[in-house]
C-alpha cells in the first residue's frame, strides 16, 4: 500500500511540475472585434440548405425579363386630326345628324362643337364618346367629343367664363382631358363660343379671351391644349383677341395657312370658327381644310403632329 501511494504522490507531483499553478479564467478584450453570431468557437454549425427552384418558375421569369427588355419605349410623336362644327340650334334632329355625320367623316381625334344642345341620343355615335354640362343651354352648347379607341378621358370639367347681363352676357365652356392609348402622353381639348356684341351687353371678347387662357394654362401643366370653337370675330380684325390668346400660348391654324377661300360660313365670307394650339408645346399644324355643312357654318378641320 505504501509503494501504490508513493507512485501516486510521485505522478501527481510530475503533472504540478509541468503545468504549474492552475490557469486564471480568461478576461474578454472590449476592443477585439465580435464574432459572428452564427459561428461559436469549437463548434462546426451547418446552415440549412437553400430550397430547390422550380425550374418552370425560373424559366416564366428569364423569359418576362427578356420580353421587357424587348418590348419598345412608347412614340415620342404622333398624329391627331381635329374638328371645330358650330351646327345651328335651329337645324331639325336629320339635318344635324347628317352635319354630324359629316363632321366625323374623317376619323377626327377630337371634335368640339357649338350649339349642340341636344339630347344625349343625337350626339351618339360608334366609337366616340362626348363630354358637355347639361346645367343650362350655356353649358350644354360647347361640347367636345373624342375617339374612344385612341383616347381614355382622365378628366372633365365646365366652366364659365364670364356672367353678364344683356342677351349674350353668359358664356361657358367643356373640356376634358385625354390620354393617348398609343403613348400615354395626356392632352386638353377646350369647346369654346364667345358671345357676338348683344343688346345691352359690351364687348366681352377681351374678357373671355383673357378667362379662357387663365384655364388653358391651368390645363397644360398636364400637356398640350387644344380649343375649338365660334369666337364670333373675324380672323385678322381689330377685334381678334390675338393678345389674349397669346397669354394662354395659343395661335390659330390660319396664322400658318391663312383663311380658307370663301370664309368658312354662311356670313358674308367671314372667318370666325376656329382650331386653336399650343405650338410652344411641341404642336405644329400641318395641314387645314373646311366641309361644307347645312348649318350656317362651315366646319373647319385640321391636322397636328405631336412632339414631347
């Protein structure tokens, strides 16, 4: 038994001998960078393997991505046509129909008429869509129309240029704002009538010209403008509003094609129905004609190219 203890006592002090005094717990640096969190020191952690893609899934998608890639930016340009009617009240339901019909002949992108107050039937047809105020025989007068398959209306709205005594005191105008299917590009087409000299009434052209610039520059600060209508002064006279329409960034197509042979109506050869554009908007007119319709006005037509 005491040999056994002696050897014991004897390794014991072999194991003191090498190692020495035992080793003080260790103390953590606060300066020393952390560890990420998912690996402990000695200790082998294995991540979860990433799910199995379905190769169908992966396919659909390299395939959106290349026909986004291959799909074309929308035009930049485009072409639209135009009609300004100003079809006599008076005129029995066929003979405006037929003024109508003729109006539209050609495909026009939009068409702003006067003296359309008519029941919403009349004013019907394929592929067209119309947008008046029917409050009173003022707002129900300026009506525009536009192409159904090349335009969605955004928004529409009435307003009335000035309120006056005297038999042509009142005026209001519609419009409504488009957005082309074609380019997604957005523009404003005003129906517009400014009141003739009446019976205790003044000139109020200045003033209507003046109001209805105020509301196309409201209106092309989402694109171009475009008005059509009866401004009851003939083009070239003193009593134009050529400055009052220069405040809205509006000309007429006559400044670049002068006025049609013979006026356009039944008034002497006079010239008071006209398109109205905004050229510093990237519009330019490229061509103007006028139809012949049993109102007491021709109808004036007119072709634009659209730059943004």
């Amino acid at each position: 038994m005491r040999g056994v203890g002696g050897g014991l006592v004897a390794a014991l002090s072999v194991v003191v001998s090498v190692t020495g005094a035992a080793p003080a717990l260790a103390t953590v640096d606060p300066g020393a960078p952390t560890p990420p969190q998912d690996i402990v020191q000695g200790l082998v952690i294995r991540k979860a393997p990433e799910p199995k893609r379905d190769p169908l899934a992966d396919a659909v998608e390299a395939q959106a991505k290349a026909d986004r890639k291959r799909r074309p930016a929308p035009p930049t340009e485009m072409d639209v046509r135009m009609v300004q009617a100003n079809i006599k009240r008076t005129l029995g339901p066929d003979a405006f129909a037929a003024d109508l019909r003729e109006a539209t002949a050609g495909a026009p992108d939009f068409v702003t008429l006067n003296e359309a107050v008519r029941p919403p039937e009349a004013l019907a047809l394929p592929s067209y869509a119309h947008y008046r105020s029917t409050d009173n025989r003022w707002t129900t007068e300026t009506t525009v129309m536009w192409r159904t398959d090349r335009w969605d209306a955004l928004s529409t709205g009435t307003r009335y240029l000035h309120q006056r005594g005297g038999t042509w005191g009142t005026r209001a105008v519609n419009w409504v704002t488009l957005e082309s299917l074609e380019t997604g590009k957005v523009v404003s087409v005003v129906s517009t009538h400014a009141s003739p000299v009446g019976k205790g009434t003044p000139d109020l052209l200045p003033v209507y010209a003046g109001a209805l610039s105020a509301l196309v520059r409201e209106l092309s600060a989402q694109g171009p403008v475009f008005a059509g209508g009866d401004l009851n002064a003939h083009y070239g006279s003193g009593r134009f509003p050529r400055a009052g329409l220069s405040a809205g960034g509006l000309a007429t197509t006559y400044d670049v094609h002068g006025i049609p042979p013979g006026g356009t109506g039944d008034h002497g050869g006079s010239t008071i129905d006209y398109l109205l554009y905004q050229p510093s908007a990237g519009v330019t007119s490229t061509s103007q004609w006028k139809m012949e319709l049993l109102s007491d006005h021709d109808a004036v037509a007119g072709d634009f190219h659209l730059e943004w």
